[in-house]
C-alpha cells in the first residue's frame, strides 16, 4: 500500500484570503494615536534628561535617536500585538 507522499508547502493550494478592512482601520487609528504620545513623551523626557544632566544640544539629540528608537520598538510591538488581536486577513 504506497501512501502518497505529501506536497511540500510551496506546492499546497492557497486558501483565499481577504483583508478586513475594518480591524486594519481600527489598528491604525489607536497607532495613530499611541503613536503621538510615545514619541511626545521620547522628545519630552531626552529635552528633560538633556537639561537636568546639562549635556547640551548635542546630548539632547543623542538622546532624541535613542528614545526614538525605543518608541519605534515599542509601536511595533503594539503594531504585532495588536494584529493577532485583530486579525488584517481572513479566510473566505
């Protein structure tokens, strides 16, 4: 009794899939705004650490990449989260 043998995943029939729309709006928008208050807050605390610590204009602004680093990789960590939560495709 020979078995087939499985197709290897680049051969597998690919089931439709459709974006909805509304979960990438809703993920967009709350990025949108979560956005504006991580990297207020990154320019806000490197101008605060910058003068308290009295490192100058060029301090400030090593400062502003650094925290806005960390804002990137905090939004794409929301971004990730949120898509397993709210699901862009669907199958059909």
């Amino acid at each position: 009794m020979n078995k087939p043998e499985p197709k290897p995943e680049h051969q597998r029939p690919q089931r439709a899939r459709r974006i909805v729309w509304e979960n990438v709006i809703t993920v967009a928008s709350a990025a949108i705004l979560i956005s504006a208050e991580v990297f207020g807050a990154a320019f806000a605390g490197s101008w605060a650490i910058a003068n308290l610590l009295a490192l100058g204009v060029f301090g400030a602004r090593i400062l502003d990449g650094l925290f806005v680093l960390c804002g990137i990789v905090v939004m794409v960590q929301f971004i990730r989260a949120a898509g397993r939560v709210e699901p862009f495709t669907a199958a059909d």
